[in-house]
C-alpha cells in the first residue's frame, strides 16, 4: 500500500530506499496552490542511522507490513542485546545501534514487543512508560521545597532523570520512554 508523506506521523514505519525507517520527528508546510510539503527525522530500523528529509506532498511512500511478537530482555554483552521471544523461546539480537538510548530503559527480565517485517524482527518498541528504581539521588536543601524544584536521579539502569524534590534513593518512578520526562512515584501497595 502507498502512503502519501502527509499521512506520516510520530512513530509511524514505512520504507524508504529499500530500507525500513521510523518517523522521530514530523513538520508539514502548507505552499501556494494547495501544495505541502513535509519534514521529517526518520532512524533506520537496521543500523539507527538518523536522516533529515524533505518529501512533496505529492510523493509516494511504501508502507510496510508490521507484526509484533512479545520478547522478554536478556542481556546484553556490549555491542548486541539479546532476546528471547516468548511464544517459541528463539532468541533475538539487536546490534547497540538499533536499541540505542531505548537501552535505558531495558532492564532484565523485562518483556517488549519486537517489531517483525516478513517475519524478520528489526527492532524494539518499548511500552509509553517504564517503573525504575532511583539509585542515588541528592538530599533536598532544608527549605527548598516548593514543588517545581527539581534535581537529577540516577535510575537502575543508567539514565538520569530529572525528578521532584521529594524524590529519594530506593524509590519507583515512572519514566516516558519516548521524552525521558519523569511521570509519577510508583504508589506503594
């Protein structure tokens, strides 16, 4: 099936070239005569290549046909992460390219969706939001609590967030994998 770019969007997979490309980034401008034209940052799903391009309105595209099987994280040895699709125990791996700053957002044992084209798994997507445990953060300054006062946290995995004050190490917070914007503290039980 043919996509016109106007029907791109965030997250959005088509091909292009012969390769497999997501949308991160989407503008349109509107020219005279009802024409447009669309800007787009796409990342390749084989090696995360970034590219900047610009498509008429009157272009066509090729959409692809997408299927996902659920697959749980294993690890990961430096240079590939592995996983295990859990319908028929295969095992997966995924170049550090292709994962690239997801990888923050992996921990073992964890199950996400693996993106298959003709049955070929190309890459991960990962659910809106991930719980990860805060490793260290700072004390909060005696005084300093109003509530837009935010500091950095340092989660299981890696990655800082920027979180509220009354943040402390040990607790659960909820992260966008998409943005890396602090959502919620995980409501104890």
């Amino acid at each position: 099936m043919a996509l016109s770019p106007t029907d791109l969007k965030k997250g959005q997979v088509f091909d292009f070239e012969g390769t497999p490309y997501k949308v991160v980034e989407y503008s349109q401008k509107v020219v005279g005569r009802g024409g447009s034209i669309v800007n787009v940052r796409i990342k390749s799903l084989l090696d995360g290549k970034v590219l900047e391009k610009t498509f008429k309105g009157n272009e066509r595209l090729n959409d692809l046909n997408l299927t996902y099987s659920t697959v749980q994280y294993l690890y990961n040895d430096g240079s590939k992460f592995y996983f295990m699709d859990t319908e028929n125990y295969e095992q997966i791996e995924f170049a550090t390219s292709v994962i690239g700053s997801q990888s923050g957002y992996l921990k073992e044992g964890d199950n996400v969706k693996a993106m298959k084209i003709d049955g070929i798994a190309v890459s991960v997507a990962l659910s809106k939001n991930v719980f990860l445990k805060v490793t260290y953060t700072e004390d909060v300054v005696k005084g300093d609590t109003t509530s837009n006062v935010m500091k950095n946290a340092k989660t299981d995995t890696g990655i800082t967030v920027k979180v509220p004050a009354f943040i402390k190490t040990g607790d659960e917070i909820s992260v966008d994998t998409e943005t890396g914007a602090y959502r919620e503290r995980k409501k104890e039980q």
